[in-house]
C-alpha cells in the first residue's frame, strides 16, 4: 500500500489499481504501462516535476506520450522560466523515486499542474508510487486531491 493508494482511499474516491511487471531495461515507464495495461498512451499519465526560477518545485502532469512544454509551466505558475527538478530534489520532496512519482500522496505538497487532454477521458492512469503500479481515477478527483490546475502543457 503506497501513500498514493491511502491518499485516495481517505479520500473515499472512485479509483482502481492496476500492477504490471515492471522491466528495469525500458526506458519509458509511461509506455511501458501503456503497453503492458493495454490502455490507450492518451489515457496514461506521467508526473513530472519542474524547478521555478522562483525557486519552488511544481508537478506538470502529461500523457506519456507527449513531451512537456517547460514555457507552458513557467507561465501557468506564473514564473518566468521552468526547467526538469534535480532527480534528487525530486525524491526529496516528494517520497518517491523518478518512475514511481505519483501526484498523490506526495511527502510535501507541490502546486500540481494537470495537462488538459484528461478531460476528454473519463478516467486516466497515473503512478500509484511505484513502478509496476498505476493508479485509475476521474481527472477531477485527481484535480480535487492535489488541488491543481487543468492546464495546456504538451510540447507540440
């Protein structure tokens, strides 16, 4: 049980969990659940956290599929620039290691920022807290929980 899970337990949300066999020889965690789930990429999130030049860490969530738009979360913390976390800072603040980041749960509360393609699905897939293990819920109870942001993020 990882805090991802209580967190949502708590919470008294619809959610599901979903494990896989994780391989430590892919290089994408986020396709690899896609693919061992045999879900759609556009339905599988990945947790990502920003630096703000204002020093704060921010968590961008995108589907696994797309690159994150680092302009996009400078601007929608209103910032001015964002770059990717120190793996280490990463860790620190929220508990969990890089490929097991779950926006839920998380140590210390970062401003959570949610790309706004999960609102054309009805339920989306992201990191219970450990790789192998994803976690499926409405985006809107993942915005309720984490306080976040729906918000334009991807690359394009």
């Amino acid at each position: 049980m990882t805090p991802a899970i209580k967190t949502a337990e708590k919470a008294k949300i619809m959610f599901s969990v979903h494990q896989y066999e994780h391989d430590s020889s892919v290089a994408s965690f986020g396709l690899e659940a896609s693919e061992k789930l045999g879900i759609s990429a556009a339905s599988v999130f990945k947790t990502l956290v920003a630096s703000l030049d204002t020093g704060e860490l921010v968590v961008a969530i995108i589907p696994v599929d797309k690159k994150l738009n680092l302009k996009a979360v400078a601007k929608a913390s209103k910032a001015k620039k964002a770059k990717m976390a120190d793996p280490l800072d990463v860790e620190r603040s929220t508990g969990y290691i890089l490929g097991g980041v779950s926006p839920l749960g998380q140590k210390k509360r970062l401003k959570t920022l949610l790309d706004d393609s999960a609102k054309e699905q009805a339920t989306i897939y992201v990191s219970a807290g450990r790789r192998g293990l994803e976690i499926e819920l409405a985006p809107s109870d993942l915005i309720t929980l984490t306080k976040g942001l729906f918000t334009s993020l991807r690359a394009e």
